[in-house]
C-alpha cells in the first residue's frame, strides 16, 4: 500500500477538501518565497498542538476503519473506547499516534524501552524492593533540624544519589498582584493587596525526573479499587501509597534525569511532597500562591523581575506579529514559546532570578498550594494578609509561572491560571480515571517548600 501526504493531511473528500487544499496551498507558497524553509524548528512543529491542525481524523478512519482488529491489545481496546466515548471532546487519533505517520526508528526504539521500564516498574514486589534500599526515617518531621542556621542547602534523598538545591528566602512584606496598568494583566490578578510572609526555603528548580523517580520506584501501585484508590499488600501501616505505573510516556520522549517532572496530577505532587518529608525528617510541601509569586518577584514591582514590557515580548500584539518581537532579555531568564523547540529543558540552560531561582516563569508551569478562585484578592482586607493559604475549599488549585509553551505575557510575576482536571485526563482511558497522571498535561510540574518555623515535631498525617 502507497501512503501519501495528502492521505493524511487533508479532508478524504468533500468541501473541506479543497479549503484545507488552499489553505495548506498558500500557506507552502508563502514559506517558499519569504521564509528560510532551513531554519524551520522542525522537532518543534511535530509536537501535538501543531499536528492536530494538519492531520484529520476522518482520513485515519477512511483506512482504519475497523478499531477493533483481531490483533488489537486490551491496552488498544481500552483506548479505541475511550476515543468512541469523548470524539465530541476534542480526543484526536494523534492524541496516542503522533508518531506513526513520519515513522521514526529512533521513536519507536525509546517508546519500546519506555515501555519496557513502565512494566518492569510494575511488576509485583518491585515497589518493596526499591523501599529495602532505606531504612524507615522517623515519622515525626520538624520545621528546623536544632542548631540549623538558615542558609540555603543541598539536600539529599537518603538511600540515593540525588541531590536537590534549596535557597533561603527571608520573609517580608510585598505587593501581590498586577496593578491596572500593567499591560496584558487579567482580571483576577488584582486587586493588588499588601501580604506579610514569613521566612522559607524553596526549591532552586522545579522538581526533577530523577528526583521524582525515587518516589514512583520506592512508592510504585499496581492496582485500584472501586474508587480509583490504590491498593497493595504493603511492609507496614506507615507507607506512602505511590503512583500507579503511567498510561504512557510521562516525560513525553524528550528525557528525564535533571528535566522537570510533568504529566503527574496535583495529587501526585502533594503525596511527594509528604513522602520526602518522611524520608528526610523535614517538612516539604508545596508553595502557596503567596510565596511563589514572593519568590519569583524578588523584591521587584514591575511585570518581570528584570526590566522590560510585555507588550514588546508578546506575538499578541500585531505590530510585533508583523515587524518581529524582542526575546531579550527574556528568552536569557525562561524557556518559553520562543526559545524552547516546544520541550522542556534541562534547568540550568538559563540564568536565575535575583534571588537565585531558576526558571520561576518559564520551562513548566508550577502547582500551588491554593484553591483557585479568580475573586480570591477582592476577599482580602486593606490591612496586612499575614502568610495567606487561599479560599478554604474549591474544586481547581492555582497554577503559576509559563511554560515552554507560553507567551511573553503568561510570564509575568503576577500571572494567575489553574489545574482543569476534566480537560487534562480526557485522553486517559482507564475508568476511573488515575488520581495520580494527567494524560492532557504535559507543562505544568511543581517545586517545594520546606517552611522556616521553630516548633515541636509534628506528625505526618497517616502515621501511627
């Protein structure tokens, strides 16, 4: 059988045939006669938010008609359902079969050995194995170690190699929000009020694969019950319950090691967040919304923590769509739309904040501690909001900093957005679905907090 392009990037027939046919037409006509077709960011183009715009469902089906072949997996099944059931959503072919078109040996290789470690991980008994690798750390954590100064430190997942840099950060009084005329600021980033916080140390970068690996392989699940809780035999009451083995590729093929961690639920992040506290006997959680945007500011009141307009950085303004944007100096302190090949990177590809942090507003977005409400600043007094956590109930939590997918102006300190937990685990097959990965997600990880506070040792909650 001969495949050809226009087999999978246009309509099979009808109307819509012989728009895309003009519309792609021109689009390849103007690239030829005012683009440098060499200094295209191919990888860049391949990724799905780009596919889905030339690739038709229709054309699949007119040769895949049948989805269920006799050779089909019960992974397959499981899947080809799914996308019967959510078509009206959005679920596309590619959203499982990016790759299959452009076939690429090298693909397919790091699928299978993605693959290959998925189950290997999963396999009865290999969560116990991975937890005899450390003794149990006490169950009592402390908000300081007697005798610690504060002071940025590198801390150190016991029973591993992995290290993971934290950096003091002296409490203070700020500003939080955008005022309103801040170009491109939205609603529910103001009004702008004054919070107090008190001192904390944050993670220098955003959580790595490596770093959360240790969690997924001392923690790894293999089952749920009827309310998409997970279940196993464990050592002892006091264990963490971990993750079940993900759908898919998690770090999407572009690496793992020191790249940050994606794809994995708010959940996800809360329970690694309890599971490092227990494993090094200090408190870790998640930042709140107040101490994100604390740290990313860095004692500066403009949009970015260095100077510069975003109206001169975003392609939302037509003079720049036109005649060019700036990208410095933001592309020197954030990967974002811009710079990044549509991929995260490792940290350290750009320089840190004032403060020392790298990649507050750029890379992956990051979770919060917060419900989200877009009114939550109107509900603050004129006085001081001494250490604010947020509305105390919601059903989405705050999602701050841009991505390797964002704007110029979702990089701004003040910029606000949230989890959509319905939206990010359409393509997810299982029922119910998993409390642990988002299978729509693939630019939001998070980093920790670890609170200043000189106190009795508190128990972790779960513990005996």
């Amino acid at each position: 059988m001969v495949i050809h392009c226009v087999d999978c990037h246009l309509p099979p027939e009808g109307l819509s045939y012989y728009t895309e046919k003009a519309r792609t037409g021109s689009r390849d006509i103007y690239g030829k006669l005012f683009k440098d077709v060499s200094k295209i960011d191919w990888e860049a183009k391949s990724v799905l938010e780009y596919a889905k715009t030339y690739t038709y469902d229709e054309s699949c089906l007119r040769c895949h008609q049948d989805l269920y072949s006799l050779n089909l997996s019960a992974k397959g099944i499981q899947a080809h359902e799914n996308y019967v059931r959510n078509r009206e959503k959005g679920i596309r072919c590619i959203n499982c079969h990016l790759h299959v078109g452009h076939y690429s040996e090298q693909k397919e290789e790091e699928q299978k050995l993605e693959e290959d470690q998925i189950l290997t991980e999963a396999e009865p008994g290999a969560a116990v194995s991975a937890r005899s690798r450390r003794l149990l750390p006490p169950l009592k954590v402390t908000g300081i170690v007697p005798g610690e100064k504060f002071e940025g430190y590198m801390e150190t997942i016991p029973g591993s190699p992995v290290k993971f840099e934290m950096v003091a950060v002296t409490g203070g009084e700020f500003d939080m929000g955008s005022r309103s005329d801040e170009p491109y600021r939205r609603r529910n980033e103001g009004p702008v009020h004054k919070v107090k916080l008190s001192s904390f140390w944050i993670g220098k970068t955003e959580v790595s694969w490596a770093e959360f690996e240790e969690f997924y392989s001392e923690t790894v699940t293999h089952s749920k019950n009827e309310r998409g809780l997970v279940q196993e035999n464990l050592e002892t009451v006091d264990a963490i319950t971990g993750p079940t083995p993900p759908y898919g590729s998690p770090d999407q093929g572009w690496g793992k090691g020191d790249r940050p961690t994606i794809t994995m639920s708010h959940h996800a992040a809360r329970v690694y967040c309890e599971w490092l506290s227990r494993v090094t006997g200090k408190r870790y959680r998640l930042p709140t919304e107040a101490e994100w945007e604390y740290a990313c500011r860095a004692s500066t009141k403009t949009a970015y923590f260095f100077p510069g307009d975003p109206a001169d950085f975003t392609k939302f303004y037509w003079w720049n769509r036109w005649f060019g944007m700036e990208t410095e100096p933001l592309a020197q302190y954030a990967r974002y739309g811009e710079n990044s090949s549509r991929r995260t990177h490792p940290p350290a590809s750009v320089r840190p904040n004032p403060w020392g942090l790298l990649n507050m507003i750029g890379n992956v977005k990051e979770f919060c501690l917060d419900w989200y409400d877009p009114a939550a600043y109107s509900q603050y007094s004129d006085d001081i909001t001494v250490d604010p956590k947020g509305p105390e109930t919601g059903e989405e939590h705050v999602v701050r900093g841009g991505s390797y997918r964002s704007d110029a102006i979702e990089l701004r300190s003040a910029a606000r957005d949230y989890t959509r937990t319905e939206d990010w685990l359409t393509t997810d097959p299982q029922s119910p679905k998993s409390i642990w990965w988002y299978s729509d997600s693939t630019d939001v990880g998070f980093r920790v907090v670890r609170e200043f506070e000189r106190e009795e040792p508190r128990t972790i909650a779960g513990s005996q």
